[in-house]
C-alpha cells in the first residue's frame, strides 16, 4: 500500500472517530437531537458500511431518548391549564414529527454485531398537531380581539407578532388577516416631516423635495411611516424637522503651481561592443543590442479651481401628545469641487501618463452655489438615511 491510501485511510478514520466522539458528547450532554443530526450527517453516504456501524447504534439510542424527553414535556404541559402552554405543545409535538422525518429516508439500518435492524418507533403525529395547531389559533386569535381594543401602541405590536406567527402556522385562519391590519395600523407611528432653513442660503427646491421624498431613502421599519405633507385623517404621533442652521461656501479660488519632472526613458538602442570595438553576437550569430535611455525634463504649469460648501443640520424629534423633545441629531456634509487643469513646457514624456490625463487643457466656469449646495444633499441624505436607520421612536 503506498504512502497516499495509508494517509487516506488514517484521515478517514481520525475524521470517523471524531464524528463518533461528537455524537457521545452530546448524547450524554442531553442535545439529542444535535447527536441525531451528527449521526445522521455520517450516515447519509454509505450507510451500510461497516465503518458506521457506530453511528447507527448512536442514532437508535439518541432517538429513544429524545422521544422519552418529549413525551415527558408534553405529559407535564397537558397537565398544565394555562393556555400559555398551547404554543410549547404545539412545537414539540412538531419537533418530534420533524424529527421522524429526517431518519425515516434512511431505514432500514442494519446493527452487523446482532444481526438485527435497528429500532425507531416512528409515530403518526398528524392528528394530534392538528388538534394542537387549532386549540393554540384559537387562543392567540381570541388574545388579539380581546386585547387589541385596549392595546398601546407597542402592545399592539406584540399582538401583531403573535398574529404573524399564527398565520405562519395556520394561514388564513378565521379573520387572522383583518386582525393583522388592525393591529399594523395600531402599532404604527405616523411622522410629519418637515424642513426649516435658518440661514442665509437659498436651499434648492430640487433638493428640498428629494430630502422630504422618503421613499428614496430605502428604509425598512413597519412600524413608521414618514408623511411630508399633512394628511387631515391621520393622528400623527411625532413632528420630525430637517432644520438647515449653517451653510457656508467658500470664495472661488484658482491655486497655480510650477511643477519639474525629470525622468529617465528610452530613446532607441546601441550596440554591445567588445574589448576591441567589434559589435558582440549571441549564440545564433545574431547582433546583440542593449536599450538606450536619456533624461528629458519638462516643467508642468498646474492650475487648480476650488470651491467648498459645508453644510450643517439638525434632526429633531418632537412628540405630539406632550410637545417635548424626543431627540436631536446632529449632520452635516461637505463637498468640494477641485478641477485642474494646465500645461507642460518640454519633453512631455517627463510626465506620467496618469498625470497627465488628469490635467485639463483649459479651466471650466465654477458651479454655482445653488449646485454646490445640491451636491453637499446628495451626501447629507446620507447622513440622515444613517440617523433614520436606527431611530427608534418607542423603546
């Protein structure tokens, strides 16, 4: 046997002895079901090989085992009149339905030492998950109607999440559905937006519009909804204002420069003499011929056009009911223009080619404050998407 199946085979077996290892720790750690899966997992493949044999008498125990926990759970829960309950029933006898599931492709599984087929008492759970999945929609469903009448505003969100899950486990029971609307629309917090510029500034009317168009700003909260203009049938829980408090732009500047470049660079070739003068051949009698390099220089006249704006705001928060502040966040954003633009007077090969791409023929006219200050709300929405993000109006 040569050097690599002698690996192979040891690899194999220190990878099946820690499989085997894994599963009896967690067997006598009580994670049966984390045992089942480990066995289950080894066994997919080859079930029948000797090797594995370990596994499959792993997986018989672990599963004895996890099915007498349950049924201990479940006698202990039955017992129990709190209809609180009803969801823990529910899911163990799911988990246990789930669990016959995943061994049931795999059977039968053979035990080599006694010559026997290892036993999984496999169970028809549907009725009683059915009886179990219908007394706990019942409950939550008769919780919601007799709560949500009387619910706050997070309570409402508390039965909304219980109303999700039973339409995860039920779907369209009885009038689930109208429910749910009830309680989203309970549980919402509507805000009025608005924008205030306390400067000295004209603000865009294009970017006014697009900082108050929430809807661009991609942002993903059930529970708030985001109104720039006054909707007279809607109750609305907070005031919520982009107030502008500085905007400064600074003078148009032109920033001139003279610049040297030297460099090296190739300027054909010459030959390779010898001792004597002769012209040196390579071993097919070829001339041999070396690159030629001279210096150039060049002096580069650079301009650069500059303007700045920065831009200052606050965001705050304003509870209806008690006019008190909620919270107040300060952002901000700056934006430069920078444009350069020259000449080179000598050997232009002194510059480098991405310089010199990036140096314009000519200077171009300043943007406008108006623009500058357009371009500074591009990123301030940013800034205020961030804020938005992980506000949270109700704790």
């Amino acid at each position: 046997m040569n050097n690599f199946f002698k690996v192979l085979i040891l690899a194999l077996l220190v990878t099946s002895c820690g499989g085997v290892k894994k599963t009896e720790t967690a067997i006598n750690s009580g994670n049966f079901d984390q045992a089942i899966d480990i066995a289950l997992s080894n066994l997919t493949s080859d079930k029948n090989a000797k090797r594995k044999q370990e596994y499959v008498v792993l997986l018989e125990d672990a599963f004895a085992k996890a099915v007498k926990e349950d049924q201990i759970v479940l006698k202990r829960l039955q017992s129990d009149p709190n209809p609180e309950v009803l969801e823990s029933i529910y899911e163990t006898l799911e988990r246990m339905e789930l669990r016959q599931g995943k061994i049931r492709p795999l059977l039968p599984l053979k035990i080599y030492s006694s010559g026997k087929t290892a036993n999984f008492e496999m169970q028809d759970y549907s009725k009683r998950i059915i009886t179990a999945r219908t007394k706990l929609s019942d409950h939550l469903l008769n919780k919601a109607k007799n709560s949500l009448s009387v619910a706050n505003t997070l309570q409402a969100r508390a039965i909304y999440d219980d109303l999700r899950y039973l339409n995860d486990i039920n779907p369209n029971y009885k009038d689930t559905n109208t429910l749910l609307e009830q309680a989203l629309e309970k549980g919402t917090d509507y805000v009025l937006v608005t924008l205030r510029n306390d400067t000295q500034q004209v603000i865009p009317q294009r970017l006014e519009e697009e900082l108050l168009n929430f809807s661009t700003y991609g942002l993903n909260d059930n529970w708030t909804i985001y109104h720039n203009k006054r909707n007279t049938s809607v109750y609305y829980d907070y005031d919520m204002g982009i107030n502008f408090r500085n905007i400064n732009i600074s003078p148009e500047q032109v920033l001139q420069k003279e610049l040297q470049r030297e460099k090296q660079v190739k300027d054909g070739f010459e030959y390779e003499l010898d001792s004597r003068g002769n012209v040196k051949k390579d071993s097919l009698g070829n001339d041999i011929k070396k690159d030629k390099f001279i210096t150039v220089k060049a002096t580069v006249f650079q301009s650069t056009q500059q303007k700045e704006v920065s831009v200052d705001a606050n965001i705050e928060i304003t509870n209806r009911l008690s006019g008190q502040l909620v919270d107040r966040f300060p952002v901000g954003s700056t934006f430069i223009f920078t444009y350069l633009y020259g000449s080179v007077n000598g050997d232009r090969r002194a510059v480098d080619n991405d310089y010199l791409q990036t140096l314009n023929p000519k200077a171009v006219p300043f943007p406008s404050n108006e623009q500058m200050i357009y371009d500074a709300g591009e990123d301030l929405k940013l800034r205020i998407k961030e804020v938005l993000t992980g506000l949270r109006f109700r704790r």
